[in-house]
C-alpha cells in the first residue's frame, strides 16, 4: 500500500504486473482460450488512485486518473538506463534524484503539476495554458492527453498524440484503434519474427513502452492487446482498480526473491529473462486466469461505449538534454494524428 500524502509523495507502484499476467495469459493459451498476446516492457508499474475514507472528499480517486497514468508511463520509461540519466540531470527532476542511486523517484502529483505549469510559462500549449488560467499547482483539476504531452516533451521525450475521432467499424465499435494498437506492439517484435495476421503465436513480450489512451471522463494505460476466439481485448491497467491480493502478493513475493534488478534504473539482465526463469510465478494460481485476468482486459464492445479517443505514445529515443525552451519551441503546438 502507498504512504504518504496523496499529492506529495512519490509513489511506489505495484512492479511485475506484466510478468504476472505474461503467465495468467500463458495458461489461458494453454486452455484454448488465448490464441495470443503481446505485452509492453515489463518495468512499467502499476498504480492507484487513493482514497481516504476518514476525510470526505480527500484523495485523487475522483480526478487524479490522468496522473497516475502519466506516473504509470514514467515509470516504464526512466527506468531505461540510457533515458534515466538524462533526466536525472533535468533541472525539473534534479531535486528527486540522489548521485548514490540509480533509482529516480516517479514525480508525485504535486511535483507533475508544477512540471506542467512550467511548460506552459515556456511556451507550450497556449490554449491549454489558458484553459487553466496558467495555474495548476495544488488544484484538483483533472489534466487529459494533452497535459500528459506538455509533462512529457517538457522533460525533452517526444511524444505523439493519435486522435480517433469517432467509431470505424459496426456497432460503433473502435475497430482501427485496436489496429493501431496491434500494430504499434507488434512492431516491437524481435526481428524476424512473423508479425503477420495470425502470425504471433503464444505469449509475447516487447520493451515497447505503455500507451496512455484518453476518453472523456477517465484514462488509463494500455500494457499490451490479446487475441481471443471472440475477437481482440486490450490489456489495460485502470488506476480506477483494485489490485487482486493474489497479484500483489506473488509480485511482493517476486520482489523478495530478487536481489534488485525490479529497480528501475537498475539496467540489470534482459527484460524477458524474468519471465523466462519464472513460468509459475510463486504463489500465483494459474488456474484462477480467468477472474485475475478480467480487470486487465478491455474489449471491442466495451470500448463502444465511448465515441472518441486519443492514445498518446513516446517515441523510442532518449530524451533530448537540451531544456531550452528555445530549443524546444519545434514541439511548443500539439500536432495531434488522427485516425479516420
């Protein structure tokens, strides 16, 4: 469980979520349920919006969704060792770091707001400026894909935004999000591999990084995508929801056992080799697939409930050294892709 003040620590995060359901989704495969699966980099964590029962409205769980992705897409990416030293040295992320330590602390909420109220003062996103009147530091004010891109490019990451404006396939059903998606894990593939329709086979892993995907009133991070026999699921993690014990505990279990390669920053052996040496992970009950799995998973009809969407994905290159907001004026306008 997370201590600490909910806008001003830094969190933790749940680590080996992807491993973990790597092996639920190994034995839904070997059920017949599972044709196949491809997972993002298995350093991402998973995190949680907080409540505090004992004083009425405090907590994020209300409007900290789009934070918690943003610090669940962080985490997956400052623990690249060529990435982490980059922006331990920004000047926006030197008070959190420590010389002794690979480890850089994920910003907490209040940490992220004034990274993106310093973009804004540096000339990124006037409209979005405007819309929060140039102030966010302490408010709780939901924040959207276009904060998340602002957090991100200020840090010098090039980010892109991908709109889809509207449904593409019957039953208004996302059908060219799911490719888009498909396509983005699957370019993530060791070369060779036979990425093809119908061409993966078992249970993939890629050190793609997460996707943060952004409907009106609530986002989440996208972790991988499932083939079923009734069709596609998105494997998703929802900061909205609870983490099963049984996941936390093998994950608590995993980290024990491990003499600190989870760190991120760490750099340590191969990011599949986790998965590799461990196929039963310890206190984890395979044949409970199903119901573990169910929070993780996000389906065509259920993704039809809403009419738009955005993802928003870091382009696989280090972060620029370069903090002049000069330098960065190039990514100051948000040029969104959109998918028709």
């Amino acid at each position: 469980m997370e201590e600490g003040d909910y806008q001003t620590a830094s969190p933790t995060g749940l680590p080996h979520v992807p491993t973990l359901l790597a092996a639920l989704l190994g034995e839904s495969e070997r059920a017949g349920e599972t044709g196949w699966a491809i997972l993002c980099d298995s350093q991402v964590r998973q995190i949680r919006t907080r409540s505090e029962r004992r004083k009425l409205g405090a907590g994020d769980w209300a409007w900290g969704c789009g934070y918690r992705n943003l610090q669940m897409l962080f985490s997956a990416i400052q623990a690249r060792p060529a990435y982490h030293h980059i922006l331990a040295l920004h000047p926006l992320l030197r008070s959190l770091s420590t010389p002794d330590s690979p480890y850089l602390p994920i910003p907490s909420i209040l940490h992220w707001q004034r990274i993106i109220q310093d973009a804004w003062l540096s000339g990124f996103d006037p409209p979005g400026a405007a819309h929060f009147d140039r102030r966010l530091v302490g408010k709780k004010s939901w924040i959207g894909t276009t904060e998340v891109y602002v957090a991100l490019s200020r840090l010098g990451l090039r980010c892109q935004i991908v709109d889809f404006p509207h449904p593409t396939g019957p039953n208004a059903q996302h059908v060219k999000l799911f490719q888009w998606v498909e396509n983005y894990f699957k370019s993530g593939l060791p070369q060779g591999t036979d990425s093809t329709a119908g061409g993966v086979r078992g249970i993939e892993r890629t050190e793609r990084l997460p996707l943060y995907l952004q409907h009106e009133g609530h986002s989440r991070t996208i972790i991988g995508i499932e083939g079923r026999r009734e069709g596609q699921q998105l494997l998703i993690l929802d900061p909205a929801k609870k983490v099963a014990d049984p996941l936390r505990n093998a994950a608590e279990r995993i980290g024990a056992s491990t003499a600190s390669p989870a760190l991120p920053g760490s750099g340590g052996g191969s990011r599949r080799s986790l998965l590799l040496s461990r196929p039963n992970p310890p206190s984890l009950d395979l044949s409970r697939h199903r119901k573990l799995l169910a929070p993780y998973r996000l389906s065509l009809a259920e993704l039809s409930k809403k009419k738009q969407y955005q993802i928003l994905y870091v382009l696989d290159q280090p972060p620029d050294p370069n903090h002049d907001p000069q330098h960065q004026a190039p990514f100051h306008s948000i040029q969104s892709l959109r998918i028709l």
